[in-house]
C-alpha cells in the first residue's frame, strides 16, 4: 500500500494495492476510486484532502492479528 499526499494540490492518493485500473468511479464530485477488471479497488484520490482527513498529520500503525 502507498499513501501519497500532493500538498500543493491538497490531493491524497491511496494506492491499495498494484494492479490494472480498468475504469475509475466518482463516488462524489471530489473522491475517485479506481477498480481493476474484477471491480476491486485498487486506489482512491480524494481532492480538497487537508477539510476532508488529516492527511498532512498521516500516521502508519501495523496491528498484529
């Protein structure tokens, strides 16, 4: 997974996994997401991220099961 976050346009880019993106999805006028052939997710792009998460404060934590 990499989680990129573009501070001179305010977009976070979350990539799930590597994959072929066959379509991409609005699921609003400021989120995208992007499928493989399967239709699973592959990536998600949110514009406008610092109102919308707190992407610029981003923490990584790994949980064991």
């Amino acid at each position: 997974m990499k989680i990129q976050y573009f501070k001179n346009t305010d977009t976070l880019y979350i990539e799930f996994r590597k994959a072929d993106i066959v379509e991409s999805r609005d699921l609003d006028e400021d989120t995208v997401i992007d499928v493989d052939a399967d239709g699973n997710i592959v990536a998600m792009t949110m514009e406008h991220a610092r109102n919308r998460t707190d992407a610029p404060n981003l923490t990584f934590e790994e949980v064991a099961a």
